[in-house]
C-alpha cells in the first residue's frame, strides 16, 4: 500500500509530502506523476525554495517546502497534490492511504 503522510507548520500549510511503498501499478504511475509535476511547476513558476529527495530503488520519495513565495503559488501547488491523492485515495482506498 502507498502510504502519502503530509506535514503541515504552524501557519496550516503544507511543508512536505512524503510518499512510500508500492502498490498497484497504475496507482503508483498516478502518484508519481502528480508527485513530480508538483516539482517541476514549484520549480518552474515560483520563487519557492524546496528540496525533493528520491530513493533510487523503491521510489520513496519527499518534497519538502523550505521557503514559500510571496505570491502564494507553492502553496496553492503543494494544495492541488494533496487534493489529487485524496481523490486517489477516495477511488483505490485499498491501494492508497493519505496520511494528513
């Protein structure tokens, strides 16, 4: 089962997205597209500053928000994955579960 735990800080904004395990594989494709789309856009449309680490064998991966933008785009992102896997987890609730 993939296992998606969200952090939060003290304002209620997501700072990270941790993703483990395996699942089905189609689930999986879908939460690794989301996972890295959410990447590649913070990267490329805000001034926010991340990290993303990801495991070379298993695929475990985390995006970690280390400095939002004034504009609030990140935030909005980082809002939109989370969105995404709950509605994953609402139609493969066996094969996913989002911890947040």
């Amino acid at each position: 089962m993939i296992e998606v735990a969200i952090k939060r800080d003290d304002k209620d904004r997501i700072s990270s997205v941790s993703v483990k395990n395996h699942g089905d594989p189609i689930v999986c494709s879908a939460v690794s597209i989301l996972l890295l789309n959410t990447v590649n856009s913070i990267e490329a449309f805000t001034k926010a500053l991340f990290s993303f680490d990801s495991a070379e064998e298993g695929g475990d991966s985390v995006l970690t928000l280390t400095h939002y933008d004034s504009e609030g785009k990140a935030e909005l992102l980082m809002n939109s994955l989370v969105l995404g896997y709950k509605s994953i987890e609402e139609s493969y609730n066996n094969e996913i579960v989002v911890i947040d």
